[in-house]
C-alpha cells in the first residue's frame, strides 16, 4: 500500500493560488491539551524575551547584541571583539543542539519556541479572533464589501497590530543599542534622535509587514530552517504525523456513518472532515505526510483529537511519532547519529564553559610600535610600545600601572605613569622599555610585564624586546 498516493501537492505551497498571488489563510482556532501547553510555554518566553533587555546581572545586561560598538552580553557575560571566539564557539553550540533537537524532535522548535511563531499565533492571531471571530467569520468579513462594520474592524485590528509592531521594535532596540540608552533617548525625546527614531520607524514598519501580510510565508520561504529540517529528518525522528496505517486501512478513508462498524468494512478511521487542515496555520494537509510547511504546532493534533472523541474513535490518529513507529510498530531509540550530536554537543558545551570560566575580566595587550627597531641611550637598549586596557568589569579602574618582572629593565609610560580605565571601557597609550645591553644574552628577548591596579595584579601578558645581535 502506498502511503502516499498522489505527490502533486509538493509541486504548490497553501499560501500562493494558481495565479502565483498571495493567498491568505485563515485557520480555525485551535482548542485543547496541546494548545494549552503551547499557551503557558508561549506566555513564559514572551516574558524571558520583553524582560532580557531590561535585566541586569552585576550591572551587565542580560542580553545584548551591540553590532554598531562590537559589544555582545549573553547571560550577563560581556564579550568584546577580543572575546569573538567565545562568542562563536556559543553560537556553534545553539546550533549543533537545534541540529540535535531536530533529529530527535524534528520541526518542534519551530511550533513551540520560534518567535516568529509565538508573536503570530499567541498574540497576534488570539487578537485577530478576539477582533474578527474564528474562522468562518474571518471569511465572510475578507469577502464582504467595504461597509462600516468592515472598516470598524479592520481598522481596530491594524491600529492594534501597529500599537504591537511598535512596541516589539522598542524592545529589539533594547537589544541593539541597551536598554538604558534605549530610556535615555526616550527621556531625550525624538527631536534629539532622530536617526534612531528612523531605525526604530523602519524596524516598526518591518515588524508590521510581517505580522499583517507576510505571516507564515516567513515560516514556509524565508526561514533557512525550514530547509534544514529536510536534511536531518529520518523514519526514526519523532515529528506530528498522520497515522496512515489506522487512517486509510484496506478502503481508505472515508465519512463518518454512525450506523457503519468501520472495522467490517475495512475504511479507515479518518473521516475525511479535513478539519486538521482548517486548523493548519500554514494552510497544509498532515495526512500528505512530512511537509516542509509543517511547523509542528500540534493544532492538527488537538482537532483530530477532538473529532475522534466526537465519533467514539481512539484518539491519536495524529500524534508525536516517527514514520518507524507508524509503519513498522518500531519504538523510539537513540540511534547512533542522534548518539553522535549529543557526544559533539557535550564536547562544545565543555569547551565553552572552560573558555568562560579562564576568560579574564581585565585584558591587557602590549605590542612593539610597528616600524621601529630599537635606539641605543647609553648602555641601554630602548623598545617603544602601544599598549591597551580593556576593563571588562563593573567598577572603574583608578590606579592601573605596569610591572617589568622577568628582566631588570625601566619601564615608563607615555604621560602619567599611572592612569585609569572605566568600567566596560578601554584605554591605550605608548610605553618605553630600557634594558642595560649587558643583560641581554639574544637579540629578541621575551618579556613579562604585570598590569597591577593599586597594589593588586590584574593581568599579566608578554612581548618581545629587541635588540642588537653582539655587543662591543
């Protein structure tokens, strides 16, 4: 028996007609176990994502991606250009564990944590029902002519939409530029930032579009993951699947007649009500099997469920379970592939946390002035430096001065010999070693210079010194 006898569907996607124009969707409401679920985790990262921004842990912000000054915090750690590498190792990390996740889960991610996701279905669709009704009325309002009760209720939703699309762009600012620059500038008003008030407008706008017109098609088109999952879907991997086998049976399926014992007549238990496809968000059949638009969002699950109950059948006619399970009756395992992500994903887990825990909140850097060799001052041979401090910590540094402790030498600085560095700022200079020839055995001669704030050593680094090759 073939599982799936037609294909053609694969050749159109739901959201575009035969034309090639926009098509709109208009999904049922959505109502059970898995829907409340998905509310409660929903509310939580809507929550965790508004008030990152506005968190701070030992002064630093929670999260914040400041590209424009090349300062990123992730979990009130603050990275610099300088700890790039860090920064890279955690994204590799997030993604070998989505990798991990979809192999397992398939596209859960997507229907349960995604942003995209959340903001459409928990926010802005409950606030197209609230405004418009379910889905029959959502017809009938597209359909009808342009009168006052149309323009009453497509204008409140829209103005809402935009209230929202505001509001979310505030708070990707807070990621962008910080959130006390963010209440700064509201403080200062527009007039005084009005090049940020344009991002904030265009990001708005951005926010808008999507929400209002492209939707779902950022699921289906734009997003790279859609395409991913199509690389790391297996039979063993657990996605929301039809059960074809107990749907379609020896006949197929067929309609609900109550004076019918299904079993004697070999049809499946779907009743062909299509009601998981008015329940699609993304406009899909899940009877077709694995599709590219299915975004795991259980809503499909949650109305066959219902349908089933209704008609005295066992629920379960779609669930969470892979191809295997469905064809073959094969249980759940850890394949070898799925063993072989973990074991990578425990190794970058490692690595990153010992990068976090050796980082140093204080990095210092002392390199030779590029161009110049080295100048005779009596008996001693003199090196000319840059250095830079970066002060990674929440409290300012008033005392920074340097040590020379791996040679007899006379360290000074350009300026004052002692100077400061704020908080979660930086500070450079020029600097002179001289060293008495005599101490010298090779002509480039390693250094170990100590940064000290007070009379507490900071950090320490190294640089090289040269010199003559032979001395008279």
């Amino acid at each position: 028996m073939s599982k799936i006898p037609d294909e053609a569907f694969r050749d159109t996607i739901g959201t575009i007609d035969k034309e090639g124009k926009r098509k709109f969707i208009f999904p049922k409401k959505p109502s059970g176990r898995f829907y409340d679920y998905r509310k409660w985790v929903s509310y939580v990262l809507l929550i965790i994502l508004v008030a990152n921004p506005f968190i701070k842990i030992n002064g630093n912000q929670f999260m914040l991606f400041n590209v424009y000054e090349r300062r990123f915090n992730i979990f009130g750690f603050p990275f610099w250009p300088q700890d790039f590498y860090i920064f890279v190792i955690f994204m590799i990390v997030a993604v070998v564990f989505v990798i991990l996740f979809t192999v397992i889960f398939g596209r859960i991610f997507c229907g349960w944590i995604c942003p995209q996701t959340i903001f459409l279905e928990m926010v802005f669709r409950r606030i197209e029902y609230w405004i418009e009704g379910d889905r029959g009325a959502q017809i009938r309002l597209e359909k009808q002519e342009w009168n006052a009760e149309k323009i009453k209720k497509k204008g409140l939703k829209w103005t809402v939409f935009l209230i929202i699309s505001f509001a979310i762009a505030n708070v990707f600012l807070a990621y962008v530029i910080g959130s006390d620059e963010l209440f700064k500038m509201i403080e200062e008003g527009p007039e005084s930032n009005v090049s940020t008030l344009i991002a904030l407008l265009i990001f708005t706008g951005v926010f808008y579009f999507i929400f209002v017109w492209f939707r779902e098609q950022v699921c289906i088109i734009a997003c790279p993951y859609g395409r991913l999952q199509g690389v790391l879907l297996d039979n063993k991997s657990i996605n929301v699947a039809y059960d074809f086998v107990r749907g379609e049976k020896e006949e197929g399926r067929a309609k609900f007649n109550k004076k019918e014992d299904r079993e004697l007549s070999g049809k499946g238990d779907c009743i062909d009500c299509k009601q998981c496809v008015n329940v699609c968000p993304t406009g899909i059949d899940i009877r077709n099997g694995t599709q590219l638009e299915c975004v795991n969002c259980t809503a499909c699950i949650d109305e066959c469920d219902t349908i089933m109950e209704g008609v005295g059948l066992p629920k379960g006619l779609i669930r969470y379970a892979s191809e295997d399970e469905i064809e073959k009756k094969t249980p759940f395992r850890f394949t070898a592939r799925m063993k072989g992500y973990t074991a990578i994903l425990a190794i970058l887990v490692g690595v990153l946390l010992g990068l976090l825990f050796l980082r140093n909140d204080v990095e210092a850097t002392i390199l030779r002035l590029p161009g110049q060799l080295f100048q005779h001052k009596g008996e001693n041979i003199s090196n000319i430096y840059t250095f830079k401090i970066i002060n990674k910590t929440n409290n300012d540094f008033n005392d920074i001065h340097f040590k020379l402790v791996s040679i007899k030498g006379t360290l000074k600085v350009v300026g004052n010999q002692k100077f400061k560095v704020a908080k979660q700022e930086m500070n450079s200079g020029t600097l002179f070693v001289e060293i008495n020839q005599n101490l010298l055995e090779s002509d480039k001669t390693k250094l170990l210079i100590e940064v000290y704030e007070g009379d507490k050593k900071i950090e320490s680094t190294t640089t090289n010194f040269l010199s003559p090759r032979s001395f008279d």
